[in-house]
C-alpha cells in the first residue's frame, strides 16, 4: 500500500464526497479507490483484447505472404529513413 497526499479541487473534491456517500464508505481514500477501481481500467487497459491480437496476426500473415521473410540491409534502412 503506497500512502499518497493529494490537492483536489473543489470539483474533484466534490465528486470524491459523492462516491464516499453513495457507497457508505468510511474515508476519502476508500473513495478514491473506489473510483479509481471503477473507471481506471479505461485508462489502463492492459491486456490485448482477443479481436485486436487476431487483427495484428492476420495483418502479419498478410505481410508475409506478400513479401515473404525478406531482409532489409543497414543502407536500405538508413536510406528510407534519409540518414546519410
């Protein structure tokens, strides 16, 4: 448990004293976690959804079956990224 001194501003503050009623809970750090558990996962979502990782693997395969497993060479990269 990580012990944290915060600034809220009266907006935030207000919302904090809403979730704390709402909830019955004892404090305003149980509030805030509450809050943070509730809509923080929208922030940081962290695991790859299942459609998406399907996406990036077709998209690979793709790749692959147009351009094979083909090397690009020190010169070539510099060169497509102008690097003289």
């Amino acid at each position: 448990m990580t012990i944290a001194r915060v600034l809220l501003d009266e907006y935030s503050n207000k919302v904090i004293n809403v979730v704390k009623a709402k909830y019955s809970l004892k404090d305003k750090s149980e509030a805030l976690n509450k809050f943070i558990h509730t809509y923080g996962q929208e922030e940081t979502d962290l695991d790859a959804k299942d459609e998406y990782v399907e996406k990036v693997e077709k998209i690979v395969e793709n790749h692959y079956k147009k351009y094979g497993y083909q090397n690009m060479s020190l010169e070539e990269l510099d060169k497509l990224f102008k690097k003289e």
